[in-house]
C-alpha cells in the first residue's frame, strides 16, 4: 500500500455524472472533502489541463494539479474540483493495460477521462 494506487488496485468509474461521487464516498467511507482524480492518456492531457506538457512527469503519479478547461468541465464534472482544478494520472504506453484500459473506454464513450481512487482506508 502507498499514497496513490495508479491503477494497481483502483477503482474506476465514469466521470460524467458528479452523483457518482456520493456513491463511491458511501461505499468507500470518504468525506465530500476528498475530491476524486482523473485518469486520461497522455494523447489528450493537454486537452483537458491547462497547462499540461509532456515534461511533468510528476503528473504520471496524481502529485499535480492543474487548471482544468471548460470542456473537460463539461464533460468530467465527477474529477473536477470547486475551483476548477483536478490533480490527474496521465498514462502512456509505459502503463500497459492500464492505459490500453483507459484508451478503450474514451474510444467506446468519447468521454476525455474515469474517475479514478483506490480502495485504501479512508478516515
């Protein structure tokens, strides 16, 4: 166990519906005030962060966080904090099955990101 799951024992979850928030923090006994992450492929970071580039690495393991654009908003509102930012996981091929995960379920949905949180103890 550690600080951030990265796919090795997460929970995903459509990021579409901010409702399913309450859900996960029923289930998984967390408070409102833990909001959720993103996890999108690194082909469309920069499309859902301000700010994003291909060098901050940092971002591969949910320790950043960045502005968020209107249509990642839109689309992702679950992933989205109240001041508009969200401290994402980018993956890339490096991420295998994870990321292969990930590419196919925004090809099947058109949905930029899922909801991504573990199943550490919370509280």
């Amino acid at each position: 166990f550690g600080p951030r799951a990265l796919g090795h024992r997460s929970l995903l979850a459509e990021a579409k519906d901010r409702s399913i928030n309450d859900r996960l923090n029923a289930r998984l006994g967390r408070t409102e005030f833990m909001p959720f992450a993103p996890v999108t492929t690194q082909e469309l970071a920069r499309y859902c962060f301000k700010s994003w580039e291909d060098a901050h690495i940092a971002s591969r393991f949910m320790t950043m966080c960045y502005d968020t654009t209107e249509e990642f908003q839109e689309k992702c509102p679950a992933v989205v904090h109240v001041d508009g930012t969200a401290r994402p996981q980018i993956v890339d091929e490096r991420d295998d099955l994870y990321h292969q995960v990930v590419q196919s379920y925004i090809c099947r949905t058109g949905l930029p990101a899922l909801v991504n949180t573990s199943f550490n103890a919370h509280g």
